[in-house]
C-alpha cells in the first residue's frame, strides 16, 4: 500500500461550465440517446401552496413553531459551511440558476396534477442550447514513487487507516459536479427543528443525540436541496431522512435490528405510510399501533407533513419508493443470513432498491413544482431517475468502505463483491466500483439532457436531481463523522 | 360439531337489483361519507389502442398467435360455466351495463392519461340515482337439530371435512354479490393461450400441468373481468395471474419455497418488472439473469405484454402493487420463522400488503379505459381501492381456511388469528371473520357509491372493482379442486 499525494483538497472534479449555464450538458450532436417524445411545457410546473399552519400542529406533541426563515434565493457565493478538516468548496462553483418563479397554484386538487394541454411536439418551446461543456474526469494522481511503509500493528491488513491518518475529501477520479455551498445559518435552523421534532416525539433515547448530530441532518438535505421552495419544505426532507435512518438502524442495522423478523417490522413501517383500511375499531388499533415506537411515529408525522404540501401523485411515488428501499433492506438481510455471495449485477439489482431514490423521489415538491405523474412514469423519465438514483447511491458504498469493512469484514459493498466475483484485491475492485459510478453518473448526465432538451419541465426535474447527486457527494465527502477514503492512492 | 341443511346452492346472499341500475348503492341519503370533491366528468375515459401484434411477439418462443375470439358485449343471459359440483349460478344475476363504446384512443402518450381539462365541479353530470336497492344479507341458517355423528377416525377433530362430504358453494351468510356468469367458450380460449403461453416459456416442469389447470385461470378472470375490451386483455390478466401464483408457490410456498433467503429471490423478482438501469454491460446481465426460471420469465413477459395495452402510469401502478405484495409474503414468512403470532390488527395490516391488490389494479386497463393516476392518487380513491381489496383478500382466507388448516394447523389466517387472540374456538372465530370481511364489504359499497355518485368516471372504476370482487367470491365458492367449507352450519 503506497500513499500519493492527495489532489488539492476541494477541488471539483468536473470543471464547472460557464456561468448561467444549465448543469446538465447537452446531448451529443445529433446522437440523442431516446427517440424524441412529446414532452409538456413548462407551464405546467407551478409551485404548490405554502403549506399551511396544519403542516406544524398536525403530529401530536409537536415543537412549538419555530419563526420561519425568510425564503431568499441562495446566493451562488453563499460563503461555505465549515466542513471539518476540510476546506471550504472552491468559490468557482457553478451557480444553480434561480428557480424560475411561478403563479401561486391553488390547493392540491385533480387540476394542479394535470400536465396543461399537449402542444403539437414540435411547438414546445426548447431550451436554447448551451455552448457544449468540458466534461474531463480528470485521471487520478499519478501513482508517486512508494513511500516508505508506515509501521503496522500485527495482524490482517486493512484498507481504513488509523484515526490520525484519515484520510478525508473526494474520491480521486470519481465523477461528480460541485454542489451548492450550504448557508451555515440554514443549517443550524433546520437542525434545531429536527432537534425539537425529535425530542416531541421522542424518537430515540437521550444517548443517540451524539451520533444523529453527527449524521448532520441539517447539512444534508441544505446542501441536496439547494433549490428548496422554502424553508418548511427543508425541515420535511430532513424529517423524511431522518425518520429513513431511524428505520434502517432501529430495524435493520445495529441499533436492535437484526435480519431476523426483518419482514414483520418493515411491514409495520410501510404501513406507517400506506394507510390500513378496514372497520373503524380495526383502524383505530392501527392508528395507536403506528404511535409504539420512535420508527414507526418519525415515518407517520413525517409523511403527514409531507402530504402538507406534495400532491397525492407525489406522496403515492414516495410510499412506492419506500416500498423500494424495504424491499432492498430485506433483500440485503436475506444474503447476510444465507451468507449469499452476489454477482455483481445482483448486487447492483438490490442496490437499485436499497438506495436514496425515497431522497430523489421528493425533489420537485421540495423545489415548489411536480413534475405530473403522467410524465414522471414514462420509461424514459423512470430511467435517468433511477440513473441518477443508481450513482448517488454508489457514492455511499465508496465513501462508506473503509466505515463498513471496520464493522464487519463481511458487510456487502461493491467493492467488495467486485472483489469477490472477479479474485481481486480491493484496491483493483474500488477503482473498478469507481468506474462502475462514473458510467453511470455519464449515462445520467447525457440522458438527462437529450431529455432535457426537449421539455423545460423535464430539464427542470433533471436538475433537481442533479443538485441532490451533487449534494449528496458533497456531505459524503465532508462528513469526516462517518466517513474516511481509503488508502488507495 | 353439528351439520345443519346448507342453503340452496348458488343463491346470491344479496338479491339483484332491478335490471339496469349500477351495481353499486347509492350512499345513504343525505349522508356521504366523504366531503364531495371535484372529480372528472367521464369525458376522460376512452379505451386504449387495441393491442398490436408486437405483444405476441415480444416474448421469446411465444405460441403462434391465437386467432381473436370475436369481441361482443357479454349476455346478461349468458349459459353459466360448468361449475363442479355446483348449479349454475342463478340466472337472475344481475346484467352489467354494457362498457360504453368510445372513440379509439392514440397510442399511449401524455395527453392519452391526462384528466379531461377540469370542469367546475358541480357541472359534473350525475348518474341519475338509482332507486333504493335492498340490502339484505340473509341470515345464516338456523341451526339444525344436531345429526347423528360421523364415524371419525382417531385424532384431534378437523374441521376439514373428509373429500366424500366435503361442502361447497358460498359461505352462509357472508355478504357479496352475484357474478356475471362465465361463458365457457371464452374460458376454454383463454386456458388454451395460457397453457401456450406457459408451454413456450417452460415456465413450470410437466407434473404440474393438473394442479394448474385445476386452478381455472381462465374462469378466474373471465368471472373477475365481466367488463374486459377485449380477449386479448383478459389473456393478459390471466398471464399475470399466473405469474403471481407462479412465484408465490415456487419462492414463497410448497414448490420449492421457504421463508428463508425470501428476500432475495424476491428483489428479482420485483426488478423482472421493474428494470435495472446501470452500464450497458450490466444490464445485459440483469436481462440474462432474468430469464434464469419460470417465475421470473413469467413476470418479465406479462409485464411486457401488459405494457403494451397500459399506459405507463397503470403499469407503474401495477409494479408499485406487486412490491407491496412481496412485503406481505415477507411478513408473513417473517412470522412463520419466528412463530409470532400476531394481533388482529396486525395481521389485517399484512394482508392489506399480502392481498388480491395487484389483480385489481388492472381493471381499468382490461376494461379499456384508465382511471387517470391523478384520480386515483386521491385518498379517497385509494380508500375505497383498499377496502373493495381487503373484503376479496378475506374471502381467500375464508375459502381457504380447511385447505390452509390441513396443510399446516398453525398456518396463519383471520379465523385462526381470531381464535389466538380472543382464546375462542375456531367456529365462532370464523363466524367473527365473515363479519368483519361483511363490515369490509360495506364500506367498499357504501364509499365507493358516494364517490360515484359525483363522477362518472369513479363510477365506473368502481364498478370494474365491483365485478372484479364478485368474480372472485364466485370462483372461489366454485373451485371444487381447491376450497371446502369447515364444518360449522
């Protein structure tokens, strides 16, 4: 194992594209991915009613409501949140464009949902093509003359280096675009509003409060929604995530989870947010069944807040995707039981339900608009949703490696099953995973934009999942709480 | 254990009412139950394309194309199917309205799933009102003077009956409807394409070829589809059927299945309907990997033939009802590995999740139209689509209870959950389940006929639901080959 020196810390991997710019490229010339398809307008996207007073007083015990910030585009040269032991991301950041503003739509209603009349095809207006970007991974460092070996405690080799020599900031050569600087102010509020939702609700013991901090709600869903409608709307998608890690390590993982009798809790958790329907006395122990723990009551309040604002096509796909993510968790509890090895494409199948897509799935309500049903279920749209959904969530299996080898040399990642179908090293397997995320994050990139091209609407949503991909990256890369590279370089 | 005369065979527990009114009951006058909203006036449903030829060849090795049965509006007088051991249902069953004749609709687009631009509500027309129909579920027989006792074998009583008395038809008392007789002809036609169809996919090995035609594919869903637009649709109905069943016995049952490893056959499962997205390498393997056995070969071509009648939002519809049925199979095997025992409530939570739902959520398209998402979204719709859902799923735990019972005394269902948790006997726990599954039921009416009585275009989904939950108690009250009723009138 040889060190090389770190690339200059901070600095995006992709260079960002002249400024006032679309994020997405262009298609390729004339090489559009998908045939072309009558896509809406986008008239139709027009932001959902602030949300009423009802979003705060609907979950019982409920913080008392906290001043809301007032809403202000975010400033392309928002000074940086202190990231420890990281410098602040470059001032050359691509500015997110504002979001457009829109007439007020009235109350969620069949109309609102309703994609406005279809144009001829040709008759929708484009988007004026931006000048073609620079899309250049740049190669990882060169591989410096090896150092002298560090001196090791007996025992295996292993790839997570110690405390001190941690090794922090992005993944070299990994694919990715710079996020939007998170407002530190931002932050701290919408932090202290989960704090508060948290303890009304008393979702976990006194004793976690360390660690959930460390997770940094707040940070994360500022940084993944920089184009949030509002500040309400935040506070709901760090209430959606935080309640998605309660479940996950109160059910599954090692906070009393366990793979066995997975498939009773998670059902108890999906109902949470799909509603039992039955005879009022049924109905009503199901409604105090949902209060008995802190998993069951973040899901229940969280998605009532949710429903505040996102239509009921919106609210559906996130019980859906939800549905997903459960199904993914017990798909991943059933190989740890049988010690099932994957291939890597099983691997990849069941990461494509254990994954961030219940994240993705709430953008365009968080940003104020809905991309309507009709369109967001056409396979095209299904397929950069879930591309986009597929690299951020190789992202996590990167950064989180060295975390999970740590706890259990067995726990799957790709890397790991790469390494375990291919009899190669990890190294060589979590440059290949690397390559993986790259396509991946390319084959988004390109097909969101041939998409993108043909429907303000769509290219409206491609860039909200975008931001979140960038976002995402960047609180991986940055949370030296949970996260620490490898010693591949 | 006493024997009492069962009622007639084959009367409708509810009498039919006058010929030509909606199957479904006006809501109680002056009291709906649910605020009236703006629904959209029927003017948005028109049948999709007919299918292409495409669909009988997308599959591999598909049968030779079956030449189309002419389609013709069902008779109400049509000769009921030869029931086993049953009379032909009364000819008094209730006629259905015949499917209005609408324009042909274009291919699937956009516009093709967008609600007809909103009127004002109350410009609404209405259904002229009914009049009253009676409800009246008769009574259960009154006990009998108790017959001598049967010879019995040594052993705890059961209460399955041996095979020479074994009871049929429909469980005394328990409220349902009368289903439009089946033809036979059309029966015949379709077992015959499913039976193709199963033949060049190889879905299941030769041995099996009974017990699958004793399930009667082809009355199932021509009972469940009275209403369908064509043959081809109810052939695709009855491929999905199959499907279902296919991977509830091979991966979950007692042909290969165990609850153990569940979760990870089941995640590929659910992907051979909703596809991986990764590199293109990838995806070559996930479309390999796919077609590695019966099971997932039957979903991945069902799902494609469904597609290509569906519009995108009714196949995500279908894909999202598929995953909430996986959840409820890995509930239930959760609770057969660790023995829990659940409460009521809980069990009915599962069996919302492990139910008949992804049957129903094909009926528009079968029927040739579509309840556009933004509608169905609606909490309502959703109420009323989990109401007419749980009422059918618990006719299968009443029809099943003796069958269940002799395969494995502790196999969960409702009368057995109810005798555990109440310390009751199993006969007045059964006589419990039928009136909570009554209770069921008349919600589902009641909801449902207020809901329609403020778009027609709910009306008819309603009614498709309704068809679809009578066809089913009516097959299940006739498939001699799989159910029995205890012994306990």
């Amino acid at each position: 194992m040889t060190a090389s020196p770190p690339p200059p810390a901070g600095t995006p991997s992709l260079p960002p594209p002249p400024a006032g710019t679309p994020s997405i490229p262009p298609p390729p010339a004339g090489a559009p991915s998908l045939p072309p398809a009558p896509l809406p307008p986008t008239t139709a996207a027009t932001p959902p009613p602030a949300p009423s007073a009802t979003a705060a007083t609907a979950a019982p015990a409920a913080a008392p409501a906290v001043p809301r910030i007032p809403v202000a585009p975010f400033p392309a040269t928002t000074p940086a949140a202190p990231a420890p032991r990281t410098p602040p991301p470059s001032p050359a950041a691509i500015p997110v464009p504002p979001v457009p503003t829109a007439p007020s739509l009235p109350a969620p209603s069949l109309t609102s949902a309703a994609p406005a009349p279809a144009a001829s095809p040709r008759a929708v207006p484009r988007v004026p093509a931006p000048p073609p970007p620079v899309i250049a991974v740049p190669p990882p460092p060169a591989a410096a003359a090896p150092s002298p070996p560090a001196p090791r405690l007996p025992g295996p080799p292993s790839p997570a280096r110690t405390a001190r020599a941690r090794r922090t900031g992005a993944v070299p050569g990994l694919r990715h675009r710079p996020a939007v600087p998170a407002d530190p102010a931002k932050v701290a509020a919408v932090d202290h509003r989960l704090e508060e939702w948290a303890r009304g609700l008393d979702l976990f013991p006194e004793e976690w409060t360390g660690d959930f901090a460390g997770f940094q709600f707040g940070r994360a869903v500022v940084l993944q929604h920089p184009g949030a409608a509002d500040f309400e709307r935040l506070v709901v998608a760090g209430k959606l995530l935080l309640a998605e890690n309660l479940v996950d390590d109160c059910y599954c993982e090692d906070r009393g989870g366990s793979p066995r009798g997975l498939g009773g809790r998670l059902i108890m958790a999906q109902s949470a947010i799909d509603p039992y329907h039955g005879t009022p006395e049924l109905e009503e122990r199901w409604r105090c069944g949902m209060q008995a723990d802190g998993p069951l009551r973040s899901y229940h309040w969280a998605m009532k807040d949710y429903a505040v604002f996102a239509t009921p096509s919106q609210s559906d796909r996130f019980v859906h995707d939800i549905a997903r993510l459960h199904l993914g968790y017990l798909a991943e509890a059933a190989w740890t039981e049988t010690r099932h090895v994957p291939r890597v494409w099983e691997y990849l199948v069941m990461r494509q339900f254990n994954n961030f897509r219940p994240c993705l799935s709430i953008v365009d309500a968080v940003d104020g608009y809905e991309l309507p049903e009709p369109v967001y279920a056409r396979p095209e749209i299904q397929r950069v949703t879930a591309l986009a959904c597929n690299a951020t969530t190789i992202v996590n299996d990167l950064y989180s490696f060295t975390k999970e080898l740590a706890n259990d040399p067995t726990h799957l990642n790709l890397p790991q099953v790469i390494a375990a179908n291919e009899q190669c090293g990890l190294k060589a397997a979590y440059l290949k995973a690397v390559e993986i995320h790259n396509q991946i994050m390319e084959a988004f990139e390109n097909e969101a934009a041939a998409l993108s091209a043909a429907s303000p609407l769509v290219e409206r949503y491609a860039r909200s999942l975008a931001a979140w991909v960038s976002g995402n990256h960047e609180w991986h890369a940055t949370n030296t709480h949970r996260y620490h590279l490898p010693d591949y370089w």
